[in-house]
C-alpha cells in the first residue's frame, strides 16, 4: 500500500486521521515535533487500529531536516500537511511565529514535493478564508475576504501558494480542505482534543468547565441577528473530519482530481448557536453547565455554515455523525483524560 507522510500526525486532527489511513491500509509515516502533541498519542492510535505508524520527532521548520527526511523516504506517495500553529490569538502578538511555522514548513515540503516522480498533497485550510460571508451557506466559489489575523492570513497564503506551485509541477495535484469547526473525538476515546492552556474554542471550553476546571463559560453576545441571538458555527465531528481527508487523498492517487489544485469546504451543513450546542452538551452528559452571557467579542464572525454540494457530490463524502455524537464523545473524552 501506499506510503503517506501526516505532517502534525499526533496532533488533534492528524492522529484521527492517522487511524482512518491505518485502517484503510496505507503505510502511514508521521511527522511532528510535539509543540502541541505528546508522543502518548501514538499509544492511541496503536490501541485503534494494532499499528504503530513510523514516527519522526523532526521540526519542519529545519529545512535541512526536511530535505533529509524526503530523501531517505522518496517513495512517499501522498502527504497530508497538518502541522502549522493554530492559536489566532497569539498570532495576532506573534505573526512572525506563525509566518515561518505555517508558511516555511509549506514552502519546504512542496519544493521536496517536485522533486518525486509524482505526489498528492492535501493542505489543512479553514473557512476562516471567507471572514463573515456575504451569503449562506458558503460555497467554494464565496470570495476570500481579507483575513481578520495572521493565522488566517497564513491560510490564504498557503492556498496560493500550492496553486501557484501546482500550475508550474506537472507531478504534483493539491487539495486545500477548507475546515468548519473539528470537534468531538474518536469514539473509542483513545485519541481526542488535547488543547494546552485556556481553549480556543467553544466545545473543549465546555467540557473543561462541566469537569470543574473552568468556573463558567462566557458566551459572547446574545443579541446578534440568529434565531437565538448567539453565534452560529458549523461543528463537524472530527471522525467525519478525517475520513475526508482519505477520500481527498484517493482522489489524487487515483487520479480522479478535475484540475490540479481543488478547494472543498468541509463542513455538516448545518450551523449550530452557541446555545443550542450548550444545550446538546447538557442533553448528552446529563449535566447542567455554568455559563454566563456578557458581551460580544471584538472580532467574531456572526454566523458561518458551510454549502456542502462540491463535497458530497464531487468528492464523494458525507457527514455521518452528529452535533450530539460529537458532544457526547468529547465529553468521555474529557471524563477519561481528567480520570473521571
Ligand atoms: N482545529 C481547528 O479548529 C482547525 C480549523 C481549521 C483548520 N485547522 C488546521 O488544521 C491543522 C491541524 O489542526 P489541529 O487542530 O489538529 O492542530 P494541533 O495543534 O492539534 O495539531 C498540529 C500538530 O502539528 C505539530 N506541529 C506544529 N508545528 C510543527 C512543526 N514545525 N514541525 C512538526 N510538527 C509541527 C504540533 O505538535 C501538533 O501535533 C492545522 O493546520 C490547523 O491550522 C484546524
């Protein structure tokens, strides 16, 4: 079968990922430099799939380590390209940080990338490059709007950049995944969201506060123009997440890609307020959550779902989880991480 590099493969995504190519028979070979990952992941993702994927403790951002990498695995087929930093918060008081990790790294691979007979590569974006759209549900063809952080901006950047190296690499295809909001955790509750510090996002902030290690969860405004007056996402399972990402990869093997650089947005198609995901996690877990409504958030985008057409019909993916699902596993996942 196919060797695979999973850049950023012990991470929250990858590692779920990591077990759907394991269990589709891909010889999988793992990159991370834990910054934001335990080489204890790897534990889970043996306990999943009786595989233990090649690991390489190895920083990307060490251009000659890279270069070293790829000559010693030249036939890797397909890579999956997950490592970056990911905290738009920090990345507005450290964009240089965020310009070298999430941009350097991708310059490094793809110019590996050219070298190999050929390769499939499929690149980690996020619907952050919409901002808030103009209509609803987004599609792909939804203009990119000027990104709100330097994270996001990295996002947009990375896009053009596979673009650009597409059209001059006749060995190379792409696939940029535009990523609503992964959450949930592998049902086995073997790997999951491991967020260091204060999370970022909602769903891990819940569960920390139902667990006690958070007092209360804000939610930001509850007068913006939604049914509820909340915020309104649209939260994907994780598992969903990452079969996606197979069937993307399938796709440039096989060779069934319409052009050499796709764009498709994953996402349920359903958007969720912040209360009604409250609400799913209280229905799930039998517990009451402690929050407090104060004021909007400099900055947060009102509502964004995603128009999942291109990817249920071109690519062939489908959601089969739910909201519930998700909050269900994420807080076992929880439960099991703080011994509970
Ligand atoms: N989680 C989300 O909400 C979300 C949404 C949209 C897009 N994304 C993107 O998806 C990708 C994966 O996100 P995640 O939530 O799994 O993040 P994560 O932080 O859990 O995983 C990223 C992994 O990459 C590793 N890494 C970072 N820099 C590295 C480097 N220089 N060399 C080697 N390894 C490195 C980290 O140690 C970590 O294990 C990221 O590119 C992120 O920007 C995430």
């Amino acid at each position: 079968m196919d060797k695979i590099l999973v850049t950023g493969g012990l991470g929250f995504i990858g590692s779920h990922t990591v077990v759907e190519l394991q269990n589709e028979g891909y010889e999988v070979v793992i990159i991370d430099d834990l910054s934001n990952s335990s080489e204890k992941v790897l534990d889970g993702i043996v306990a999943i799939t009786g595989k233990k994927p090649v690991f390489e403790k190895l920083d990307l951002k060490e251009k000659d380590k890279v270069e070293a990498f790829f000559a010693k695995h030249s036939d890797v087929k397909g890579v999956i390209h997950f490592a970056a930093s990911k905290a738009v918060g920090e990345s507005v008081n450290e964009p240089l940080k965020y310009y070298e990790n999430n941009i350097g790294t991708l310059v490094y691979i793809l110019k590996e990338l050219r070298k190999l007979p050929s390769a499939g590569f499929i690149f980690s974006s996020s619907c952050t490059v919409y901002g808030q759209a103009d209509e609803l549900p987004i599609t792909e063809n939804a203009p990119v709007k000027q990104a709100e952080s330097p994270y996001g901006n990295t996002k947009q950047i990375g896009e053009e950049i596979i673009k650009d190296t597409c059209k001059v690499s006749p060995n190379l295809k792409a696939i940029a995944l535009r990523y609503f909001n992964p959450v949930g955790a592998h049902e086995s509750v073997e790997i999951g969201e491991l967020p260091i510090g204060v999370p970022q996002n909602l769903v891990p902030f819940i569960t920390q506060t139902a667990i006690g290690l958070r007092d209360e969860l804000s939610v930001f405004g509850e007068d913006y123009p939604t049914p509820d007056g909340t915020c309104i996402r649209d939260y994907i399972h994780v598992v969903d997440l990452a079969k996606a990402h197979v069937i993307a990869l399938k796709r440039l093997l096989e060779g069934k890609n319409k052009s050499s650089y796709e764009t498709f947005n994953l996402g349920t198609g359903t958007g969720s307020s912040v209360l009604e995901v409250i609400k799913s996690f209280e229905k799930v877990s039998g517990k009451k959550l402690n929050y407090k409504v104060v004021g909007r958030r400099e900055g947060d985008i009102i509502s964004a779902y995603a128009d999942t057409d291109k990817a249920n019909n071109e690519l062939g993916w489908k959601t089969g989880l739910s909201l519930d699902d998700a909050m269900r596993s994420a807080w076992k996942w929880e439960c099991k991480v703080r011994g509970k």
